[in-house]
C-alpha cells in the first residue's frame, strides 16, 4: 500500500485546491513523480471530512506509475 501526500496545488487559482502525490516507498521524501517532498509544504487535510473535496487532484504522473506497477504484478 502507497502512502497519499498533500499539498497546495500550485497551479490553482485560489490556494485551496490541493494535490496528491504518492509517496516512494523506499524514500518518504520523495514522490513516485519525483517530486522533493518537504514538510513546510505539506499542506494540511481537513479532519471534519474522509471524503476528497471536489478541488482535490491527483498528480499525474504518480497515478500512472502506481497504475503500472499494478499491472505489472497482475501478470
């Protein structure tokens, strides 16, 4: 199972928007994308909600790594 990281998405518009990376499993302060993971940046997840908000996002290319690597275990 993969670890979930958030942060605010620098794209967005307004600052509430977060993105998701997944995190390495051999290296917690990297993301499957690559990403430098840093704790300033990690933005905080709401506790009055488990469910994503519709201004969630997911990185990209994490996903298709994760998507991949399952495929590949499934053959």
């Amino acid at each position: 199972m993969y670890d979930m990281w958030a942060e605010h998405d620098p794209a967005a518009v307004d600052g509430r928007v977060l993105l998701w990376h997944v995190i390495t499993k051999d290296d917690a302060s990297k993301s499957l994308c690559g990403r430098l993971l840093q704790a300033g940046r990690r933005a905080p997840v709401p506790a009055d909600t488990e469910e994503d908000t519709p201004s969630d996002r997911y990185c990209s290319p994490c996903m298709s790594t994760v998507r991949e690597t399952m495929a590949a275990a499934d053959h």
